[in-house]
C-alpha cells in the first residue's frame, strides 16, 4: 500500500487504474478509496485488489468528449479508464476535459 500510495503522490494522480496480466481492466483505485480504508482500518496490511472499485466506470477510446464530459458531471470521478476491446489503451482526466472544452470555446 505504501508503494501504491507514492505512486499516487508522485504521479499527480487522483486515481490509476488496475490491470491484470494481460492486460485486462480489472478495478479503479482512487484517493477517496484510500482515504475510506484508512479510516476503517490499518491500511499499509491491505493490498491494492482490497480497497479498489471494482465495478470501474470506462469509456471506449471512440467516446466523444461530450460524452465524457457527461459522465465527469454525472459522476464523483475525477479520471476514466480509456479501453479498446476491454484492454486498457489510457486514461483521461476531467482536467484535461476541462482544458479541451474551455481551448474549444476560447
């Protein structure tokens, strides 16, 4: 957990998504899923596959930002898994949405 979490900080992400060997999107882990561990128990003897959503809100790499942008405001995320044919192609943050919409407008 401790590596999970200098990941996060490191990367400057609020959230990484979770493979499995072939490639597979398996779960989301987010800050908040940290924060909630932390707060029910000693989080550093948990593995990441104990604390990750595990039913991961997606979007095909053929998505629209509109559609995107949707989900971001439908929705408490703040980073989409990008995938193609169920693999793991990317990720898309509602920052970068925001920079997108806002360039396109102004």
């Amino acid at each position: 957990m401790s590596e999970l979490s200098s990941i996060l900080i490191k990367s400057k992400m609020s959230g990484l998504p979770v493979i499995d060997k072939g490639g597979e999107l398996v779960g989301f882990v987010s800050e908040r899923d940290v924060i909630t561990s932390l707060a029910q128990s000693s989080i550093m003897k948990k593995k990441v596959k104990d604390i990750m959503t595990k039913k991961v809100i997606s979007v095909k790499k053929e998505t629209s930002v509109e559609e995107i942008s949707k989900i971001f405001s439908e929705k408490s995320i703040r980073c989409l898994p990008v995938l193609d044919g169920g693999r793991l192609v990317g990720t898309i943050l509602r920052k970068a949405v925001i920079d997108r919409l806002l360039g396109y407008y102004y």
